[in-house]
C-alpha cells in the first residue's frame, strides 16, 4: 500500500468536536505537525472529513 504524508496546515480553533476528533486519531495535535500514515481507505476517508484543515502529499 502507498504511504501518505500528512500536514495540519491550519488551526483548529473553531472546528466542530467531530473534527478535532479525526485529528487526533490521525495523530495531528499541533499546528505544523506531519505523520506518516498508509493510504487504506479508513485514513483516505478521514482525510477527506478534515481536507480543509490538512495538507497531503504521496510518499
């Protein structure tokens, strides 16, 4: 499976609970922080929840 790299590029000051809930299960906790995930459809779809938030790039 293809990796992903993830960047939190904006903040998440007035996001709703739900969001901040996939970004803590995606392990983004603070701004500017990046992880490494694979790209299963599980993450692809959290992704996509907190698009606006978050920066992908393919490894």
């Amino acid at each position: 499976m293809a990796k992903i790299r993830i960047t939190q590029t904006r903040s998440r000051i007035g996001s709703t609970v739900r969001q901040k809930k996939t970004l803590d299960a995606l392990g983004l906790r603070k701004l500017n922080r990046t992880v490494e995930k694979e790209a299963s459809p599980q993450i692809l779809g959290m992704v996509k929840k907190v698009n606006h938030l978050v920066k992908v790039e393919e490894i």
